[in-house]
C-alpha cells in the first residue's frame, strides 16, 4: 500500500549542510572575510614570535616581562599578561556578540538546527578532553592540562584556508564558525569555573554593579563610545581585581548588546558593534596576543619532549586526533539519531576534513595552557610548543584533506557565486521567482537578437565573397 502523503513528509530525512538563507550567508561571508584578514596576521604574528624567541630569547623575554600600568589599581601588569588579559577581552567580547546573534538569529535560535552543531562541539571537546586524561593516566602525567587541547582558533583555521587556497562552500563555513562560537562559550565557562582560585567579592560585586549599569543605558538607549568605553574598561578593571579572569568581562557585555534589528533598522546594535570591533579584534588584539604568547624556544630537545611528556603529548593528540573524532564522531551520531541526512552537493569526507581542521586551537589553546601550569614555567613553555606542533599536524592534515575535494569545492563556491542577471543577489537564492526567469529570458532573447545580426552581416560578406571575379 502506497504511503499518504502526510507520512511521507513526516518522514522526510531533514537536511543539514545545505544552503543559508541569504541574510545568514551575507553574514557569514562579512564576518570570515574579516577572521581570515585577522588569520593571516595572527600567522604572521605567531611566526615572528618564534623566530624572535629563538634568535634573541632574552631580548624576547624582557620585552614580554616588562611590566607597566597602575599598581594601586592592582595593574601593575606584564606585557605578556596585558596582552592575555587586556587584549583577549576584546576577542572574548566580540565572541560573546557573535554567540547572542546565533542565539536569536542564527543557526541556534532553531533548537532542531542547533542541535547538530551544539552536539557536534561538545563532543569536540569532551573527547580531546578525554584523550589528555587517559594519556596522562596511562603516562603518570599531570590533569591539570585537560581543557588545552579543547579549543578550536577560527581565525588560523581560515588563514590555513587562505594560505593553501581551497575555498570551502558557505554551508561548511557556517558550520565551522557555529563549532568556534559554541567551543568559545565552552571555554569561556572552563576558564570561569576550573581557573578560579580565590574570589574578592567586593571587586566582583563592584563589576556586576558596573555590568548592570551597563545593561540598563542599553536598555534607555543611550549612545556615545565616549559612556560606554570608560565604563567597560571599569568593569574589567574590577573583574581582573575579583580574581575571575578579566575575559569574562568582555563576554558578559557582548551578550548584553541587543543582535536583531528593530522596525526601520537596517543593522541591530550588536551587528553595527561587532563591525566596528571585530577588526580590532582580529586584526590587532589576537595577533599582539600571539606575538607575545608564542615565543617558546624550539630545540631538538623540547620537540622530543612534546613527544614523550604524557602532558605534552596528551595535549597534541588531544588536538590532532581528539578533535577530529570528537566533531567527526558527535555530527555523525546526531544526524543518526535525529534522523537528518547530509546536503547532496556535501559527503563525509567533507565533514572529516572539516573536523580535522577544526583541531587547531591556537590562541584559547595557549591562554589555557598558561592558566593551567601557571606555577611551572617550563612545562607551560612545553604545552605551548605542543599546542603549536598540533596545530601544524592538525592544518598539514586538514589541507591533505581538503585538497582532495577542493574543484568540488570550487565548482560549489562558484554556483553559489553566479548572478547572470547581475541584480546583486545570486542566482542560486531566485530559482523560484518568476521575475528571475523573466530577466533571463530578455537577457537571452538580446543575445539571440546579436547573434542573428552577426549571423546576418557573416553571411552577407560570405555571399560577396563567393561572387564572380
């Protein structure tokens, strides 16, 4: 007996992966344009970091050292540590915006969408979470370094991107992204809750009054950077003082901004915002971290050591092998057992690629690792080797990967691209409006008409060719 038609669409496997909305892709597309500017220079950063450590380690290290700011404020603070503090604050701010847009416009607003990439991050970080516990249990090594090898770097994943020239369709692209947003809220919860050792309550109290005020002249409408500057940099003056980390403070007033437009407004506060910030962000604050972050001196020895030190092993197999089958591991499990298929134009071996690349976890990676060994130099100088080792593992890898598929890539990339009736929209997004098709046809019809007077004018001179002498 055939099927009702009422079963069968109950029945209809739901699609992942497949194309955005038009406003979700414009908006992934502004937003990588920009982390991948931000990634090359935090390539660029990073290198010049180890380059400088190694070949004048000591002018790297007073420099890093050197300490600077108001010491009765608590801010007498070094260059290293403004940059972990400071600048991450305003990553973490802009991450805390980017997680509020997903939340009420984004791919997490739909609990049935969200699923998938929420499921498919947290097992991205449980399992090389759990790969670093059984190293060191197995290796006799330290717990202490669990959360390390948990965090993804969106902005080194696009440089590796860049740099290796593949493009990735704007459905893989939004998925990696939503994978970063949800890792950085995770991370940020990690570095609240597990980093934690004693608290001022009168500094903390001092920052959530400051947090409030925050809220409430967002809520009367107030404007002017010149009121909310100063008093962000309060907030984050007592966070710091309180004994949370001062990042914190970024990401409680990125989720305050409201992120979806208004009757008459064209971008919501938290889009007009992040566009302004997010440059900044990428393109100053996370690079400048990495400079000063990165430096570890690399030697014969300290390779062997990432190698062989259960910590330091556990850390890069946590990256290399922990993430890929995390992600790879949760997004197949979740299709399973919801019942959602993977978009025709996309394979797993897509999805592989994509987790696998998804194991470089650079700058949250690094801020940990110093939170984590915080009392034992040369392990944290060790970790930090071994995040940078995986990272390069997890991108050689990535890009084997991703080479494979990338014409099909390109041919993906290129569809959703193409605008023949050049009205700024791509054709792939008008397939099934009628104005479309008839802009077409008198596109096509005007072509014909050219041709035909070629045609026309071709044979005329052919005729007069082919006459007598």
């Amino acid at each position: 007996m055939a099927t009702p038609p009422s079963n069968r669409s109950s029945t209809t496997p739901r699609k992942f992966l497949g194309l955005l909305s038009l406003p979700e892709r414009n908006f992934v597309a502004d937003a990588l344009r920009t982390e991948t500017v931000g990634g090359v220079l935090l390539l660029i950063a990073a290198v010049a970091a180890l380059i400088w450590a190694n070949t004048l380690p000591h002018g790297y290290e007073a420099v890093s050292h050197h300490h600077f700011g108001p010491a009765a404020l608590g801010l007498d603070l070094s260059v290293e540590h403004w940059a972990a503090d400071g600048l991450l604050a305003i990553f973490f701010f802009v991450a805390g915006i980017e997680l509020k847009r997903e939340l009420v416009a984004g791919d997490l607003r739909d609990p049935k969408a969200a699923v998938l990439p929420v499921a498919a991050a947290v097992c991205g970080m449980a399992v090389p979470a759990i790969v670093y516990v059984l190293t060191n249990a197995l290796g006799d090594g330290s717990l202490q370094g669990w959360a390390v090898p948990t965090a993804t770097d969106i902005a080194f994943a696009l440089a590796v991107l860049a740099v290796i020239g593949t493009s990735l369709p704007s459905a893989l692209r939004a998925f990696l992204l939503t994978l970063a947003v949800v890792d950085d809220l995770f991370a940020i919860l990690i570095i609240a809750v597990f980093f934690t050792d004693s608290i001022n309550f009168a500094a903390l109290g001092g920052a959530v009054a400051g947090l409030v005020v925050f809220w409430l002249l967002l809520r009367w409408g107030v404007h002017g950077w010149y009121v909310y500057v100063p008093l962000a940099l309060v907030i984050w003056a007592l966070m710091y003082n309180s004994g949370i980390h001062a990042t914190i403070a970024g990401v409680a007033m990125g989720l305050m901004l409201r992120c979806h437009p208004l009757e008459g407004e064209e971008h919501s506060p938290g889009e007009h915002i992040e566009h302004l910030v997010r440059p900044v962000s990428a393109g100053i604050a996370v690079p400048l971290f990495a400079l000063f972050s990165a430096g570890v001196v690399i030697s014969g020895g300290a390779i062997h050591d990432v190698f062989t030190r259960p910590e330091t092993l556990g850390v890069l197999l946590g990256l290399v092998v922990g993430k890929a089958v995390g992600i790879f591991g949760g997004t197949w499990l979740t299709a399973r057992f919801t019942r959602a298929s993977l978009s025709d134009d996309l394979e797993w071996a897509d999805v592989a690629a994509v987790a696998t690349l998804a194991g470089i976890g650079f700058t949250v990676s690094l801020l940990i690792g110093e939170l984590a060994f915080e009392g034992s130099p040369s392990l944290t100088d060790e970790t930090k080797a071994a995040v940078l080792i995986g990272s390069f593992i997890a991108a050689v890898l990535a890009t084997v990967l991703l080479k494979i598929r990338n014409s099909k890539y390109r041919a993906l990339c290129e569809a959703e691209e193409r605008d023949d009736d050049l009205d700024g929209i791509p054709d792939i997004y008008e397939r099934d409006k009628p104005a479309y098709h008839l802009r077409m046809a008198a596109i096509y019809e005007r072509k014909a008409a050219e041709h035909r007077r070629i045609a026309q004018v071709a044979g005329g001179a052919s005729e007069r060719d082919d006459g007598p002498a």
